[in-house]
C-alpha cells in the first residue's frame, strides 16, 4: 500500500510542470503578436462578471494627464442589454452577434488637458480622447493576456447609447468593444514600413 502511494505521488509530481507550463502567463512579446480586431467569437464561450471586474481593475492602471483618470466604462452583460448594444453599432452587429460582452468606453470632459479649469494647450479635451485610447489599450492587451480576443468599434450611436446606460452630458461616448472568444485564428495584418513610421534625429 505504501509503495503504490509512493508511487501515485511521484507519478502526479511528474505531470506538475507540464500543468505548470500550460497555466503560464503569456510574455508580453505574446500579447503583442497575438491580439488581433477579432470579427467572429465562438457562441459556446461565455465570460463571467468575476473575469471582468479583474480585467477593469488592471485596466485602472493605465497612465492620464495629472492622474485624471477620465475614462469610464459601461458594461453589458445581460441578454437584454447586448442585444440593445448590438442594434447601435452599425454593420459591426454581425460581426459581434455571439461576443458576450459589450462594453462602452467614454472619458470625462474638461478633466485631461485642462489646468485650473482652462485648456492648457491647443489640444484641449483632445487629451481627454488620448486618455481613454491609453485606457482602452490596457483593456485589450489584458484581455489578450487573460485568453480573451476584442474589437474597438467607433460606428455607433452614442445619444442611442446615453439614454440606455444613463451616461451623463459631460462624458464624450467614444467606442463600444467587444470581449469574448476568436471562433477562428485570423489573418495577421500587413503592417507599414517601419521608416514610415518611425524617425531617428
């Protein structure tokens, strides 16, 4: 008896590093090449609320003007609150039909950018939109962490969008993105030149 337990425990041992290479958090390099627009999510993959609250919390710490934090974001999960979303996007409707999750993104006005209640340059709440697009990075390169694929939609009708989730006057609605599952790995899409983009002095 003791020598089969001896042995079930070393048989077990055997397999933790294999369970532990599995569990192992993607690097960041993985992320990065691996986070696509995804416009097809696999119907039979759900996401609970607990996922999404810990994906929003690390989300949080993405950087904005003077810790201003203007980005704010309404979540849909219910049926009846998805299939509302889902009417104020456009032709992008097919393509989100089976994401779980819908969540819109807007950022306060006068808040990024602003010193003492005046613009502090040219920009203005420009810096606000900055903001919430460093936010929504952080949200897509976690969930992309997490094992979750999105897509950043700005066809939508945000008065539409402000009346279903009470959104007030001083937030501007920027995008809605999906969350859920790729059903299908996609094509990976050609990038610029990279002296196109980028200048060296």
């Amino acid at each position: 008896m003791k020598k089969l337990f001896v042995l079930t425990a070393l048989a077990a041992l055997s397999v933790l590093p294999t369970m532990a290479q599995e569990m192992k958090s993607p690097s960041f390099d993985e992320v990065l090449t691996s986070r696509r627009s995804i416009r097809s999510y696999d119907a039979t993959k759900t996401i609970s609320e607990a996922e999404v609250r810990t994906l929003m919390a690390a989300v949080q710490e993405a950087p904005s003007w003077a810790n201003q934090q203007p980005t704010k974001y309404y979540v849909a999960m219910s049926p009846e609150k998805l299939a509302a979303v889902k009417d104020l996007i456009g032709g992008n409707k097919r393509n989100v039909k089976d994401a779980p999750v819908l969540i819109v993104s807007t950022f306060e006005r006068g808040k990024s950018g602003f010193f003492q209640g005046n613009p502090a340059n040219e920009v203005g709440d420009g810096w606000g939109a900055y903001d919430n697009g460093l936010s929504n990075c952080y949200l897509v390169l976690q969930a992309r962490a997490m094992g979750f694929d999105t897509l950043i939609m700005g066809m939508r009708d945000a008065d539409k969008l402000r009346q279903l989730f009470n959104i007030p006057e001083d937030e501007a609605v920027m995008a809605v993105i999906a969350l859920g599952y790729r059903a299908a790995q996609p094509v990976q899409p050609r990038h610029r030149p990279f002296d196109d983009v980028v200048k060296f002095y």
